[in-house]
C-alpha cells in the first residue's frame, strides 16, 4: 500500500486562520485553534518522520514526481505559519524561535531536494498533467520563512535584527521572482490546454494565496523599516510592490469564483470532501491576515472592513471542511471495522 505524503495543508489553513481571528480581537477562538494546530502539526511531524524511516523508497519517488513533489513543501509552510502565529500570540518566543530555524532549514533541503530530483527525473509528464496550483507552495513556503524572519527581528536583540531584515528582504523577493516563474506556466497550461473540470482542485486556489502571503511579508517589512535604516531606504520600493502583490492576488479571486461556479453549477462535477480542500481555506484566511496588515502599514484604513469579510469567509469555509473531513474519516472507520455476528 502506497502512502502519500503527508501534507500540512491543515496547519497552514487553521494557524492562518488563527492570526486572522488575533487581528480581529477574537483572542480566545485564535489561542483555541492554535493549540488545535500544535497537535496536528506533531501528528503530521510523527506521521512524515515514520514514513521516512520505513518508506524511503516512496519518498524518494515522490520528490521526482510532478504530481506529488509539490506536497513537501507544506512541511515548510506550516513550520513557518506556527512560528508566526506563537509570535503574534504571544505564546512563547523560544517556540517561534525553534520553529522559525526548522522552518528554514527545511526550505533549504526540501527546496533544493524537490528541484534537483524533479529535473533530474527520467519520467517526465505532459505539462497539462504536471503544472498546477500546488506547485505555488513553492512560494507560499519561501514567503513563510520571510514573514516569520520578519517578525523575529522585532523580538530579539539588535545585533539579530539586520541579519533577519535581510534574510526576510531577500527570501521576499525572490518568492516574487519564483511566483513570475511557475505562474507563467500554469497560465499558459489554462490558456492554451484542454481545462477540464476534474483539473480545477483545490490548489489552484493557492495562485491568490501566495500572492496573499507575499503582501503579509511586504507589509510586515515596511513595518520593520522604522528599526532598519536599510529598509528605510527602500520604503517607497516595499510598498509598491507589496501593492502590487495584493492586487495580483485581489485580481485571481473573482476569477477563482467563476472557475468554481463553471466546474460545480455549469459543468455539473460532484462536490465531494479532499485532503486538498484545506488548500482553499488557507488563501482566505491569508487574503484576510494580509489585508488587515497592509491596511495597517501601508494604505491607512482605505482597505476597511475587507479583512473582516474574508476572515468570515475563512472561519466558514475551516469549519465547513473540517466537518466534510471529519464526516469522511468517520464513515471510513466504519466501513473497514469488522462487522461482529
């Protein structure tokens, strides 16, 4: 039996979804599902480590895939959003501290170790079938490591600040340049190739989030600028940019809103629960944590009350999929338990 990697599409979703609640006052419900997230996030720790020691095999053919390599790079991004979220919780700076460092490490080995095998694989896909919205995690996993970098160069010492602003500026940037990349494929692979219904999962979702967790880094950065004068000196560059990410991302919604109304209302394809689905709930509550800090830092209220629209929106679509999970297991537990005479 072929175990897939496990993918930590939960924890980005609910501590996304937790800081959204923090930034709308919500402190009880953001600590709730923080402490909900901690345990998942070490269920999915324990789960990936098993897998490694006894499925190495496996995990070497899953780096190679197109398919299925994107996945790893959900370790990084959940590492990365718990460690922000213990900051902007306050629940413990060594833990964000802790995490933080995994976060980066590992985007240093998977990054490299997802690329290296997938170019180096001998079993190469058609591009309809290999580029999608997962591959964006790619990004989503840089920018978590520069928000969380950003945020920690507010809570340690000065002689850490500069080095975290420049490790946050540059992991910023260069999510951007990797964005450009892997967009412009999966833009030409919708424009250009047969776009069955089947072909719009949920990741594709993943086009706005990432987007969304690139104007949190941006806004989060023209917040650090008052302590760095480096990032002073590129103010007017930060917040352009970090417009520009939020506008590319506000522009994918509608478009994402109609994709979906084509494939469930005009095409008719069956709504049913997946594993994936937590890959829709996290770029809402990102468009919502993103949009609440750049109003902060960058546009001065004008954003006002779109953050609280959207977290709504999260909240729902959280809870609305853990139900369909949590049905969905349920009714598997049911039909494989041995039936007693």
């Amino acid at each position: 039996m072929r175990f897939p990697p496990p993918s930590f599409a939960l924890v980005m979703a609910t501590g996304i979804v937790a800081v959204a609640a923090r930034q709308q006052g919500l402190h009880g419900l953001a600590l709730f599902l923080y402490e909900c997230n901690v345990v998942a996030w070490v269920t999915l720790s324990l789960a990936s480590l098993w897998r490694l020691a006894r499925r190495r095999g496996e995990v070497a053919q899953d780096l190679a895939s197109l398919q299925r390599a994107p996945a790893f790079f959900t370790a990084v991004a959940g590492t990365g959003v718990l460690a922000s979220g213990a900051l902007v919780l306050d629940v413990s700076l060594v833990l964000a501290c802790a995490l933080g460092l995994l976060a980066a490490l590992l985007w240093i080995v998977l990054t490299y170790a997802v690329f290296a095998a997938v170019i180096t694989s001998e079993d190469k896909q058609p591009l309809e079938r290999a580029i999608g919205g997962a591959w964006l995690l790619a990004v989503v996993a840089c920018q978590s490591v520069a928000v969380t970098a950003s945020l920690l160069s507010g809570q340690l010492p000065q002689a850490w600040r500069l080095p975290l602003n420049f490790l946050a500026l540059g992991m910023w940037l260069f999510g951007g340049m990797l964005y450009t990349w892997i967009i412009a494929l999966i833009f030409y692979r919708a424009l250009f190739l047969r776009f069955a219904p089947a072909d719009l999962a949920p990741p594709y979702w993943i086009n706005m989030g990432a987007m969304a967790i690139s104007t949190l880094a941006g806004a989060q950065l023209v917040a650090d600028a008052a302590q760095a004068p480096f990032l002073q000196t590129l103010l007017p560059f930060l917040k352009g940019f970090t417009v520009l990410y939020w506008a590319t991302g506000t522009w994918w919604l509608p478009l994402l809103v109609a994709l979906t109304a084509w494939r469930y209302l005009v095409r008719r394809d069956a709504l049913r629960a997946d594993g994936l689905d937590w890959s829709m709930v996290f770029p809402l509550g990102m468009y919502s944590a993103c949009t609440h800090h750049m109003d902060l830092h960058v546009t001065g209220g004008l954003l006002a009350p779109l953050d609280t629209v959207f977290f709504v929106l999260a909240l729902l679509a959280w809870g609305g999929t853990a139900v369909a999970r949590t049905s969905l297991w349920w009714r598997g537990s049911r039909a494989a338990a041995p039936v007693s005479h």
